[in-house]
C-alpha cells in the first residue's frame, strides 16, 4: 500500500488559503468544499477534532488498473482527533455537486470509523472495511437527511395549504 506521499504529485494548498488563490479551478473547487464543511461537520458532531484540507493541484497516481478515480482521501490519528482530507482537485471538478456532498459526507465517515477499523492483532485488511463501513454510515447519514429534509418540506407545505 502506498502512503499519501508517494500517491501525489502536485501542490498541496490548505483549504484557508485556496478560497483566494490565484488558480481558478483550485479556488473554485475549494468554494464548492467550503460550505460542505460548514454544513456537515457539525451535523456529524466532528467539530471538536481538528479537520485540515489540503487540495492538491494535481490528480493522485492510481496502483495498476484502478476503474475508479480517487475524489479524496482522509488521513486520521484517532488518539489525537485529528484528519487531514486531500482534495484531488482535477478529480473533484468532474463531480456535480450532489456527489461532491456524497463524497465528503463519506470522508466525514472515515474520521468517524476509523477507530474502529484500526489495525487489529496484526490483521490488515482495515483498509477494505473501513470504506464499506464509512460508505454505509455516509449512504445513512444521506438518506435519513433526504428522508428529514423531504419531511419538513412536505409539512411546510401541509401549514401553508392549511393557513389559506
């Protein structure tokens, strides 16, 4: 397995500072994360940890015949709750903005699980079962928010119809 280092190639620049850089398209992607962290991060009661993002200008180097893309990455000491989330930015431009969200809520998941998926008894197969379990709990997380959000819409609708 290859560590965050060896799979990128490109400029790392914090997300603080990507909101006015100078590259369109990294400044653009980072707007487009932006409200995602303001969003989610609290509704998955992470704001206690330290979440850093770091977008890189570049997309990551895939191991042999991949026929999938690496959106991103999440990189977490749990001891410390603290993460580092890269942003391949190439790779996020593609996506619209309903699986940019889908993305990020299942890299929230990642700091969620991964203390659970850690390495046990010199068994390493953490790696699988930390995304299915982070891409279970993120497909969760998302349905029970479109499920509540649908829910006050229709009732919303149900008030107004019923005030005339």
């Amino acid at each position: 397995m290859t560590t965050r280092t060896q799979r990128m190639k490109g400029t790392l620049i914090r997300l603080e500072t990507a909101v006015g850089s100078k590259d369109k398209e990294v400044r653009k992607q980072a707007l487009r994360i932006k409200p995602l962290l303001e969003k989610w991060v609290g509704r998955l009661g992470l704001t206690h940890w330290q979440i850093k993002f770091d977008m890189c200008t570049t997309a990551p180097r895939t191991e042999g015949d991949i026929a999938w893309q690496t959106h991103m990455e999440t990189a977490t000491m749990w001891p410390y709750m603290d993460s580092l989330v890269t942003v391949y930015v190439p790779i996020v431009a593609d996506l619209c903005d309903d699986d940019l969200e889908k993305t990020f809520v299942h890299e929230m998941c990642h700091i969620l699980v991964n203390e659970m998926c850690a390495v046990d008894h010199g068994n390493d197969d953490s790696g699988p079962r930390e995304e299915r379990v982070a891409t279970q709990v993120a497909t969760a997380i998302l349905g029970a928010y479109s499920m509540g959000y649908e829910h006050g819409t229709e009732s919303a609708k149900a008030r107004k119809t019923k005030a005339k």
